[in-house]
C-alpha cells in the first residue's frame, strides 16, 4: 500500500513538473494580480472555488496552499490590504483527481457538470487559507487559463491601540505644532474601516491597519477629548479608545488696564501683570520703554512710591514658561506742561459727524483747550472751529461733495497753566488731515473747448485731489486717437468753506493726434477714493465775419426765438380761421321735412307749366350750380325765406327752419355721404298765393296740401338720405325769374355714389 502511494505521489510531482515550465510560471506571476479573488469565510462553512474548462481535450489543475509538501512552488501576489505576500502552493488535482498526499484529502473534491471543475472545500478552517488556482493546459499554442483565488478566514479587528499615548490616555501637543494622532488596530477580516471622531463628530476615515489624523492645536484644544473608533461588517459593536488632548503654550500676558490712567507728581502707582499660560510661567520681567530692564523687580505688579515726570513711557511685561515668551506694553502719563497733539490721521466722510481730537499730556490733567485754526497747506488762514471740553472740535455740516474743503492744517491750542522752559503758557499741536474724497475738476474749467476737424487737438482741465491719482480716462462717441496724457502740478486758488486759498492742483491735458468730430467728451478721474467726471463740448473754432466780429450764441438765441414767434403767430391764424368756419356753418339755415310713415327713396319734383312750358325753366342757374356742385349747405342770406306751418299743417308735412340748426348744412357739406338723393325745384307766383301739393307715398297713400307764401320766386331743393327717415328741404329766391302765372311741377332724380 505504501508503494502505491509513493508511486501516485511521483506521478503527480512528474504531472506538475511538466506543465509548470518555465514560461508557464512567469505567466501566471503576470496574470496573478489580474485574476486573483479575495474570498473570506468562517470557521465550518463550505466553501466553492469555480474553474471553467471549454474542452475535456485540456487539462484542468488545481494548486492550493501547500501543507508539509516535500516540493512546495512560491508565487507572490498582494494580500487584501495592499502588502506583497509570498504564498507557499502545491498541486490539488489532475482534473478530477485529488492529491492523495494533501492532508486535507477528504474535505476535497471537484464538482461541477461537463466543462466544470470547481473545486469544493468541506468544512473550511485556518489552515485552508492560502492562494488557489485553477489552470488550463495550453492546447495548439493557445495561452494557459489561470483562475487564482485567496482564501481567509473572517475575524474580529482587535487590540486598539493609540501612539504616544500615556497611561492616562493623554496625547500631549503644542499650540501651533503639528500633531499626529495614530490610531492602530489588528486587522480583522474583511478589511475594517478606522474613524477619528470629537463629539460624535467625524474628523477623519481610514484603515485598514491605522488611521493618523493631523491637526495644527490651539490652546483652546486644551483638555479635549478625541475618539478612535474601528468597525467592520462583523462588528457589532465598534472598538472604541478615547484621548484627551494636553496642549501647552506660551503665556497670554496683559496689563490690567485700570491701572493705566494719569497719576499726579509724587503719589503712588502699580502696574499689575495677569499672566495665563500652561504650563505655569519660570519667570516674569519688566521693561521700560521697550528696552530698558527694570532690574529691580520680578514679580508681577510694579510699584511706583513717588512718581516723577520721568516715569512717563511705555511699560512692558513678559512672562515665559517651557513653551515661550509672552508680553504686554502699556502707557501712562505724569502731569507736566501739556504736550498737545492731534489724534486723526484723516478725515472721512463716512458718518453724520466729523471730528478732530485735540489731546494734551500735562500737569495737571484739567487742560483748557481753544479752538482750533483751519490752515491750507500753504499756512493760510481758512476758519476757525470751537472745541468741547475735551478737545473735540466738530466740523460743521457740509455736503459730502464738498468735504474735501476739510482737508489742511488744524492747529490745536491748549493750556493748564503751567509754562514750558520759555514760558508760554499756551502749548500748540497740529497735524495735516486729509478728507477723503473724490477728485475735484475746479471751476476754471471750461465746459466748451475748440478746435478743428483733422487737425491735432488738447483738451485740458486742472483737477484738485486729496490722495494719488491713478486713472485718468478721455471718453466719447466713436474711437479717439490719444496721442499722450500728461499732467503738471500747477497752483491753484480755490474756495475753502469762502476763503480763496492756494493749493496745489494737477494740470491734466489729453493730446489728440486728429479731432475726429465736434461732439461731447466725458473726462474720468480717478483717486485712492473714487471717482469723478467733467463733461465738455468741443466745437469748430469760432469764424470771424467781415466786419471782424465773432458771432455770439445771443444772437443764436435771438434768431431762433423770432422762428418760434412766426411759428405761433401762423399757428394762431390757422386757429382763427377755423373758428370762422365754424361759425358761418352755424348760420346756415336748414329745412327739415320728416316723413313719419315711410323711408321715401325719392322725392318727386313737380312744376306746373300748361301755359308757359318753353318759358319756365325747372332750376335757375343758381339751383343748378347748387345740385351740381352739391354746395346746398352755404347759400346767401339775402336768399333765404323762412317757411313756418300755420295751425293748418299736419306735423309730417311742416317745414321748419332754424339759425341754430347745423344738422342738415353739416350732412349737406360732407359730398356724398348717401347713397341717393333727389332735388325738386318749384317756381311759385309772385303776386298769388298757390297751393302746391307735394305727394309722399305714405302708407295711406294720402296728400296733404301746405301753402306756401313767397315774395319772390324761389328754388326749393330737398334731400333725402336712403338710410334716414329725413327730408331736408331748401328754398332759395330766383332774382331773375318773374311770373305771374302758375307753376308747374317737374320730376329730377339724382343718382350720386358714394
């Protein structure tokens, strides 16, 4: 039996060194990181590791982890945290054959269908862990298939450490200083996920392994509790380890400031320095005036018996510990002959109220101050300004366009009554304050300039600014051909709150090579500040006439104020002259003949001439030129007879005339606004009184007679509009026409289109 297993065992030593050539091994190495699953389980479970081969013609080979084998191969491929491991395999099976000099023979097999060879593991422990894989034979020069697997058994992550930690969990930093937090743990499997937190609140992610977070402390890190936290998907509750932070640093010094206030000659004083540091300070110092040691004293208050006017200055203490040095400086004065200063270094214009503070340092501390002088920088006197009590001087409201007018030398005044060496009791101070503001084109400046088209061209303005100008812009229509900019420092005299002062401007001049056209230019400077803009016109130079004399923009002026006169005057004319015809309109007289029972289309016109035919004429001249030229709705007033119905005329048939009545002028004058009217003529007796009936075809087809009383014979033209029931009717004298006899009716219809 022994001999039988020594033979298999050759046989497979003899399989596998033949297929592992040379060549064959460095493929797998190459193929290994490509190929290789991680494959985690537990203590006890089945594990299935899948090998697929196309054909029975190959050969399907399955290496494992090599326990006790006497020939043992190497392959290095990376474990599941990123670390090259070298890993010990051995052959498993020859297709479906299993080793049978494997220790764990039994708990192998291959399984899987036709073109399967999936190896199985039953009951799966710590030493099944290790590198797999499945090979392929190399069939007609084809590459070897490799499937590579690595095998681990699942665990808990464990003993959480923390470097630098202290026994009693305490990290110690320095304010300013980089500090590392590492947080350590012993990988479990799977791979587990390390977290930093401060107050349930996640301050960085990492793992596997460690996690190191790094901070830059302050000093209110001090006493800080910080916890590491490591989790993976078989933890049920996490490894958690809580630090607490200790971070050192320098001293905070400061001088209690209700110390630093102004003493009278001879009385005491201390100056107490408070001190907060960790660790606690080594030592404390004093210094005067930044450099002079007070030699005498370490602690941390400094006390004056008696003071001097030599112990004004400057105080400095400083306190160091391990860590470094931290100081504070403070001030206070002697009473003396006052030394009197300004404490603005400018003047803005932001804000209701502007100030200038006067100060004074002196003996005693009750100074009078005076009001203080406005100067121009050329020691001009401007205005003076009243101070308060305690040396404030209020600039007096101005608008902000004119603030820079604040700008010059203030010269304070004050007094305690106590003389210097020369003996004036009076001290002065003064400062040159600057009012913040934007660039100012002064009044001198020309709004219009002149010059020529195609010819070069300057264009100059003088500008006074309280800071440095930094943008000069030349802006118009079109583009401009800006040769050079310069500008000039030139002195100018201004007005300063009404006192014409000197100050020194700046002469700005914008040189056009060629003045493109006569147009508006917008100039644009600007200052530390802001902004500002002058606007100019430039125009051809002006011509000289005949008689040499420049023509003046008044007489411009008076020229176009004599067009808009005649203007008026025709507009006024016109206005008067269709009031006028308005008027005749109203005069005209209007007949009005209103049918009740029907819409007549026409009228008939009838003309009694039985004996005279060839002598009577239907329509006069006149009444002709009025239906041809429709002009019925102004007729001469000497023409005209008014006809009114006696109590005999029924209301259909009456004829009323009327000088307020513009109705039927106005209908009559419009042209051909109806589509069809008819006109009847009439020739009456002078010296009789004829009745003439004029039919209407009304509904009862009845006629009813009106008389008709005439002076002289007379033309009646009626109108009747097919759209209205209206019958305007009228009667004009015929001065050349007499008769005696009886008239005769005679029909005209008139067809007008519209």
């Amino acid at each position: 039996m022994t001999k039988v297993i020594r033979n298999k065992q050759k046989e497979y030593f003899t399989y596998h060194s033949l297929v592992l050539t040379n060549t064959s091994k460095e493929l797998y190495k190459s193929k290994a990181h490509e190929t290789t699953k991680y494959i985690n389980f537990s203590d006890g479970e089945t594990v299935l590791l899948k090998c697929i081969n196309k054909s029975d013609e190959y050969r399907a080979v399955w290496d494992g982890p090599a326990h006790n084998s006497s020939n043992p191969s190497s392959i290095s491929v990376s474990d599941p945290f990123g670390k090259e491991k070298i890993w010990m395999i051995t052959t498993y099976t020859n297709n479906r054959e299993i080793n049978p000099l494997i220790p764990n023979l039994k708990r192998l097999r291959v399984v899987g269908n036709e073109g399967h060879y999936d190896l199985e593991i039953s009951n799966a422990s710590l030493c099944d862990e290790g590198y797999y894989r499945c090979m392929i034979d190399p069939y007609k020069g084809n590459h070897i298939q490799v499937v590579t697997y690595i095998l681990l058994l699942t665990k808990l992550p464990s003993n959480l450490t923390i470097d630098n930690e202290t026994d009693n969990h305490t990290i110690i930093g320095i304010e300013h200083k980089l500090l590392q937090l590492s947080c350590n743990v012993v990988s479990g499997i799977p791979p587990e996920i390390i977290i930093w937190k401060r107050n349930g609140i996640i301050l960085k992610m990492g793992g596997p392994l460690r996690n190191v977070y790094e901070f830059y402390p302050e000093r209110t890190d001090n006493n800080l509790n910080l916890t590491c936290e490591v989790i993976n998907e078989l933890t049920k509750k996490p490894l958690t380890q809580t630090i607490r932070l200790e971070i050192k640093y320098k001293p905070k010094v400061f001088i209690n400031q209700e110390q630093t206030t102004l003493d009278i000659e001879g009385s005491k004083k201390k100056l107490c320095c408070e001190v907060e540091s960790h660790p606690n300070i080594s030592f404390i110092l004093w210094f005067r005036n930044y450099n002079s040691r007070i030699s005498k004293t370490s602690s941390l208050c400094l006390l004056f018996e008696q003071l001097n006017p030599q112990d004004r200055g400057n105080y400095t203490c400083v306190a160091g510990n391990e860590i470094g040095n931290g100081s504070f400086t403070t001030s206070f004065v002697v009473f003396y002959p006052p030394f009197v200063y300004i404490t603005n270094n400018n003047i803005s214009m932001i804000g209701n109220k502007r100030k200038v503070r006067c100060k004074g340092d002196g003996l005693p501390n009750t100074i009078t101050f005076f009001r203080v002088e406005h100067k121009s920088y050329f020691n001009e006197h401007i205005r003076y300004i009243e101070v308060s009590s305690d040396g404030i001087a209020t600039l007096p409201p101005v608008d902000a366009l004119f603030r820079y007018q604040d700008t010059g030398l203030y010269v304070c005044n004050a007094s305690n009554n106590i003389p210097n060496r020369e003996g004036n009791k009076f001290q002065q101070g003064e400062a040159y304050l600057v009012s913040d503001g934007p660039p100012v084109f002064v009044a001198d400046n020309k709004n219009l300039q002149y010059g020529e088209i195609g010819k070069p061209m300057d264009i100059t303005v003088t500008v006074y600014s309280t800071s440095e100008i930094n943008c000069l812009h030349l802006n118009a229509i079109g583009s401009l051909n800006i040769k050079d900019i310069f500008r000039k420092s030139v002195p100018l005299t201004m007005s300063f709150h009404g006192v014409n002062i000197t100050a020194n401007g700046i002469e700005v001049t914008f040189r056009l090579a060629k003045l493109q056209r006569f147009q508006w230019f917008n100039i644009t400077v600007c200052n530390n500040y802001s902004m500002n803009n002058f606007i100019l016109e430039v125009r051809q130079t002006a011509k000289i006439s005949s008689e040499g004399k420049e023509i003046s923009s008044e007489g411009i002026g008076i020229i176009v104020l004599l067009i808009l006169v005649v203007i008026l005057l025709v507009v006024m004319g016109t206005y008067l002259r269709y009031i006028k015809q308005r008027y005749r309109k109203r005069m005209i007289t209007t007949t009005n003949v209103r049918t009740a029972n029907e819409v007549v289309h026409y009228i008939e016109i009838v003309e009694d001439n039985n004996e005279h035919e060839q002598n009577n004429q239907m329509i006069s001249t006149e009444a002709r030129s009025i239906v041809e030229h429709r002009n019925t709705s102004i007729v001469s007033g000497e023409r005209h007879l008014a006809f009114q119905n006696n109590d005999r005329d029924t209301p259909d048939q009456s004829i009323a005339t009327s000088d307020n009545d513009s109705h039927t002028s106005e209908h009559l004058d419009d042209g051909y606004e109806r589509p069809y009217t008819t006109l009847m003529a009439h020739n009456y007796v002078e010296d009789e009184h004829v009745y003439n009936n004029t039919t209407h075809n009304s509904l009862n087809e009845t006629s009813t007679p009106f008389p008709i009383v005439a002076c002289k014979p007379i033309v009646g033209i009626t109108e009747q509009y097919a759209s209205q029931d209206n019958i305007n009717t009228q009667f004009c004298a015929d001065d050349g026409q007499v008769n005696s006899i009886r008239n005769t009716g005679e029909y005209i219809n008139l067809s007008l289109k519209q």
